[in-house]
C-alpha cells in the first residue's frame, strides 16, 4: 500500500491499521517517517486497543529531511526542520506499544524476531546520519 500521492509516508499508520483489519491473519508493517508519525499518532492507541499484527518502524534521521533538502537547495533556515527530541518511543510503549530504539543491524533483528505479532502491535525506532540521508534524496524535491 502506499499514499495516493505517493510521496507521504504520514497515510502509513491509517493503512496499516486498515491492513491489519482487513486480515488479522498475517503481520502488516508500516514503515514512517519523521514527517509522517505525528500526523496520525493518536491512531496508534487503535492499534493497540484491538492488539492488531501491526510492526510500526520509525525511520528517524531527526528532521524533515525531504523537505530539508528543498531547503538547503534555496538557502532557506534549516531550524524548524531538525527537531530536538525525533523520539517517539516513550508516547508508544505510553500507548501500550512495546518497542526499541535500535543503533545497528544486528539490534534490528533481535527486536524483530523477538515481537509477537500475534500479541498485538510492536515498534521499532532506527535512527540514521542525516546527512547520509541527504544525499539519498537529492533531488527528489
């Protein structure tokens, strides 16, 4: 599934959410962005109420970085684009969400085959260098 304009990766928990009604059979995972989990982060509270098969990764370089790419291209502040604090791990386990922050690959698969999916949904925050992430999506905006 992805966003009708194919570009906001913010339609990711509402989907997912659908996905998991939909067929509670089999895992949904939604991968988000820094951009997109506040938009619907309240929707997680569904998620956890009906305990869907749902892996919520977090996708964190600490800002807009898309949009902070446009930009640094026209010269414009980068401050409101870099946020302090890009975790969301204390507001989802808050929720009922079990989860970890992970620092590298081998931390990503031990949470991974640790959830439950069965259980109900899980949450995984990977963080990475932003200005990797920069020249990734150069030019996409």
């Amino acid at each position: 599934l992805i966003s009708g304009n194919g570009r906001f990766m913010g339609t990711g928990i509402p989907m997912a959410i659908g996905a998991a009604f939909h067929d509670a059979t089999v895992p949904t995972v939604a991968f988000l962005g820094d951009g997109g989990i506040g938009t619907h982060v309240g929707e997680l509270r569904i998620a956890a109420r009906n305990r869907l098969p749902i892996l919520f990764i977090l996708m964190s370089d600490g800002g807009f970085g898309s949009v902070r790419t446009r930009a640094i291209k026209d010269g414009m502040t980068q401050h409101p684009l870099l946020m302090e604090d890009p975790s969301w791990l204390a507001i989802t386990t808050a929720m009922g969400i079990p989860g970890a922050c992970v620092e590298n690959q081998q931390q990503f698969s031990d949470m991974l085959a640790s959830w439950q999916w069965r259980d109900g949904p899980g949450y995984i925050e990977v963080a990475f260098d932003p200005e990797i992430y920069q020249r990734m999506v150069d030019g996409l905006r």
